[in-house]
C-alpha cells in the first residue's frame, strides 16, 4: 500500500473541482482515497491570537497524530470528503 498525503489550504470555492478529482480518482483506482483534512488549530506563530480567545489549540505534532489516526480509518467510500481531526465530516 502506498500513502499519499497532501496538505491543502481550503478555500469553500474548491470543493467542486475537489470533488470532482475524489471521483475521477476513484474510476481509476477504485480503493484510492482522495479526502481533505482540518488539522484544527495548530499551535504556529499564525495561531496566537486564536489560543488568547480560549480556542483548542493543538501542537504541530499531536495534529499530526490526530490526521494520521483519521487517514489510517478511511475506507474508499469516503473518498472526496471532508473531516476534521477528529475524524468527523465536516459539512462543505
């Protein structure tokens, strides 16, 4: 088995053409799983502020961890959804 992981900035105008390559990958290699990832807050220079707000703000390394307990449950029909770090879909 091998392992893709890509990280993505989301911006909702994406979802479309996202979805859209989820289902072409999946024509072509019917077991791949194409999904986005939230990392949830990620304690980084850009997370300041947010961690003052009493937001949940998580280490780089535990967010890792998180993603990689989501990535290790996906099954192929999860393929061109969304989910968050604690392996919820998250709405588009």
């Amino acid at each position: 088995m091998r392992l893709v992981f890509g990280c993505f900035l989301l911006i909702a105008v994406w979802q479309p053409p996202f979805r859209e390559c989820a289902q072409a990958l999946r024509c072509r290699s019917p077991n791949a799983v194409c999904v986005t990832l939230h990392p949830g807050t990620v304690d980084t220079g850009l997370s300041t502020s947010f961690a003052k707000t009493g937001l949940e703000v998580q280490t780089p390394e535990l967010a890792a961890e998180h993603l990689l307990e989501v990535i290790a449950k996906l099954r192929a029909e999860d393929s061109g959804g969304f989910f968050d770090y604690s392996g919820a879909k998250v709405p588009w």
